[in-house]
C-alpha cells in the first residue's frame, strides 16, 4: 500500500489538508511547514505528482559565491549576517530540490572569481554582492549560467536581485526618530561604502526631505564598518569637537555599536543624550549597552527568494526579463531612543546633567 496523506499529516503535526497544499504547491501554508511536508513525505517515497517532490540523487547543484573584496563589509564581525542568508539558502534550496554548495572568496580578483566558476559542477549561481561594484557585478555577464545576486542591487544590469528595501527602512527609522520629537537627526555612515550603504545614505538624505526636516551634512560621519574600527573613529570625531545631534542613524549594527563604546569613553550618554537607532537586528544588538533599537530585515527570506529565482533560471532558461526583489524591514524598539516629549523636568537629574565641555550636543534644535 501506497504512502497516504493521513500518514504524512501524523508525522508532520498538521491537517491532511495543510498536506495536500504542500504536495501540489498551493498556496496556504507557511514556508517551513510546507517544507517539513515534503521532507517527510520523501522521506516515506510518496511519489507525489509535483516537482517539489524531486529525489535528492537527481537534485541539480547550485553555489553560493561568499565573496569578501576587501572584508571592510564582509567580515567576522557580520558572519551572523551571512549565516542567515544561509540557513535561507538552504531551506530554499530543498525545497526547490536543488543542492547547495558554497565557496569563499577572501580577497580574489573578479577575473579569479569567474575563472574558478567556470569551471565548478554547479547549473546556477547566487552571489553574495555586498563588497561588488558595478563593474564586477556586470563581469559576471560572462558566466553561461544563471546568476542571481544577494545584498545589493543595481537599476541598470541585467541580473537578478534580492536586497532589503534599504529606502523604505531608513524612512522608518528617520519617522520614527521625528515621531519621538527630534529635529536634529544626523547619521553616522561606513568610510568605506557598499552599495547597500550607499543606499541607505541615499534614502537618509531623501527621508529628511520627505519629512521636511532639515539636512546637515556636518551632522553626517563617516567610521570604519568593523566594531573597533567605528569605535577608534567615533573617539577621534568626539575628541575633535564636532557637533552631535540628538538622534544619529548608524547604517549597520557593528556601526551602531561601535559608536555607543565610544560615545561611553568620551561621556556621551545614550540616549539620555543622544539617540540610536541602527540597521540589520544582529544578536549584539540585543546585548548592546543600551540595547539598540534597529531595523530588522530577513536575511533568510531574501535567501529562500534567490534561491527560487535561480531555480526558475535553471528550468525555464535565462531568457526572460530580469526580476529585482526588494524585502522590507520591520523596526525593532529597544531602549536606545529617547522620547524628547517626556519634559526636562520629568527626568532624573544624572539625565539632565551636560556632557563635556567640547562635546555639542543637539546642534540647533
């Protein structure tokens, strides 16, 4: 006797219907659920009509290039960022039946980067793009094989995308930050820019615009991307006198948190003082001192999405327009905002003590 869908509903904790949804690719189950369906369901031989049900001996090999140009992005600090993309990876690519491999590049030429893919047993390629420029983006036109990108984006390439909606979340942040009172909103960017930096810098600036707020480009610094790095930075700029704002936008986590360490050496307190709110949700953001209020985007759904996209390029031929995914975020509150409707007077006094003397803190507001 056949394997019955009442057996495959037991094993997977679910309704015969949730199962005969996963089975025939309908929507109304959620990812992992479908998943664990068809897992289970392989596992039994149920040899389903669908090609979701495709045995692992025959499942096409795609690889995920990890490229690190110059590791100011793509570091050890962000290997929980990378992680996510993936576990997304992963789960994408069994359930589209494709296997997944990986291969890192540290430091490698683009020319070195083709030439060893050329050669590699794989029908398609996801390229982490995060450290890429434009050229070397487009340089992977060369390759015969389906291509998508993954923590970038550019409008004028023929190329698959999925990158975060880094506009539309740096939007949000800069309401929320107006929305808490503040009208002296500085940022705090990477010295070396990625793309996805560049963008969020971008959506800043368009933001306060939007917002009809004020843009200051001497409230704009620029620190190293790794956690050290932006903390050294952040002390020089406060040892140098600049004028703070009283609310700064950090384009990642590392940023964010680099600069709180160096907003503590220096006495400037948070977010007594001076607000934070940074970009990415990283684990240390939750640890932080103050924990940090960021910007949270899926990592492992932009992974999951990239790896169905290249699947639809290996069965369906590369022939058809290029498709450019954005995800969008969800803001995640902590306690690195301070509310400026809350009065002086309601706040304890440590609070409402200044910080030194060579430290401005909220500009003109």
């Amino acid at each position: 006797m056949g394997v019955r869908v009442k057996d495959i509903a037991k094993l997977a904790l679910v309704s015969p219907a949730a199962v005969s949804l996963a089975l025939n690719n309908k929507p109304g189950v959620g990812l992992e659920t479908r998943e664990r369906i068809i897992r289970i369901a392989r596992d039994l031989g149920h040899d389903g009509p669908k090609a979701l049900l495709i045995p692992k001996a025959v499942a096409e090999p795609v690889c995920f290039l990890h490229i690190a140009r110059h590791g100011h992005a793509v570091n050890r600090d962000h290997d929980v960022f990378i992680a996510d993309y993936i576990e997304g990876l992963g789960q994408g690519a069994r359930l589209q039946g494709l296997s997944l491999g990986i291969t890192t590049f540290k430091a490698t030429p683009i020319e070195a980067i083709l030439q060893s893919a050329s050669s590699m047993d794989a029908a398609g390629f996801i390229v982490l793009g995060t450290e890429l420029e434009e050229a070397d983006v487009a340089a992977f036109s060369r390759l015969d094989r389906p291509v998508v990108f993954i923590d970038t984006w550019y409008d004028f390439l023929p190329f698959d995308f999925v990158d975060m909606n880094n506009e539309d979340s740096v939007f949000a942040i800069v309401r929320e930050f107006m929305e808490r009172g503040h009208r002296s909103i500085g940022m705090v960017k990477g010295s070396i820019e990625t793309r996805n930096l560049k963008l969020r810098e971008e959506g800043f600036v368009a933001s306060l615009a939007r917002l009809g707020l004020a843009y200051d480009p001497a409230l704009v610094f620029a620190v190293d991307s790794t956690f050290h790095g932006a903390t050294a930075d952040m002390r020089a700029i406060l040892q140098g006198g600049r004028r703070l704002p009283t609310a700064l936008f950090c384009a990642n986590d590392i940023i964010a948190c680099g600069c709180i360490r160096a907003f503590q050496h220096e006495g400037v307190r948070v977010p007594e003082e001076l607000s934070i709110i940074g970009f990415d949700d990283l684990p240390l953001s939750a640890t932080a001192d103050p924990p940090l209020t960021t910007m949270q985007v899926s990592k492992s759904q932009i992974g999951r999405m990239a790896v169905q996209l290249v699947s639809t390029r290996i069965r369906n031929g590369v022939g058809t327009p290029s498709v450019k995914v954005l995800i969008g975020g969800r803001l995640v509150e902590r306690q690195s905002v301070r509310d400026l409707a809350v009065s002086a007077e309601m706040r304890p006094a440590k609070a409402r003590a200044g910080a030194r003397a060579s430290i401005q803190i909220g500009g003109n507001s």
